[in-house]
C-alpha cells in the first residue's frame, strides 16, 4: 500500500493560455494526448495527485510540448512553459 503525504505542493489540472493579458483557453490538463510517440492517458485529479514528481514532470513537459506543437494554428508564436506547475501552496495545499 502506498501512503501519499501532502507535501505543501500543488499541481497544475489546467492549461491556461492569455493573449494580451485576456484569457483564450483553458486546456485541461488531464485529457490524454500523444506527444513524441509516448501516450499520455486521461487521468483523474486524483491520479494526477498521486503521480510521482518524475511521473507529474514528465507529463507536465510532454503536455507543454504538445499544446506548443498542436495549437501554434490557433495561436501562431505559442510557447508554453513549464514554469508554475508546481508551486508551494500551503493554503490549498496545508500541511
């Protein structure tokens, strides 16, 4: 059985992308993709908090790369970044 301790992290479950300052989308960050031959499944929110850092950052790099590639058409110049994943939060997150 795994224990799962909170860490004071919270996780990124959306991708929002702003022009201007003015949001454009919210891209759920759950939904299953393919990026680079790999296959990401959809997950829950559960399953995303549960993922290991390795597991959570490779997904969260798979996930940058896939908007940045698959949705340069609706957004010409995208560049997504990874930055905020991530982020200590021990208000949503208390520990």
């Amino acid at each position: 059985m795994s224990t799962y301790v909170n860490t004071g992290y919270q996780r990124a479950t959306t991708l929002t992308i702003k022009i201007n300052g003015a949001v454009a989308d919210v891209l759920p960050f759950e939904s299953a993709f393919t990026q680079a031959g790999t296959t990401y499944p959809a997950i829950t929110t559960d399953s995303l908090r549960k993922l290991s850092n390795t597991d959570y950052n490779a997904r969260v790099t798979a996930y940058a790369a896939y908007v940045t590639a698959n949705y340069q058409s609706q957004y010409p110049g995208l560049s997504v970044s990874t930055t905020g994943a991530r982020i200590y939060n021990t208000t949503a997150c208390p520990i």
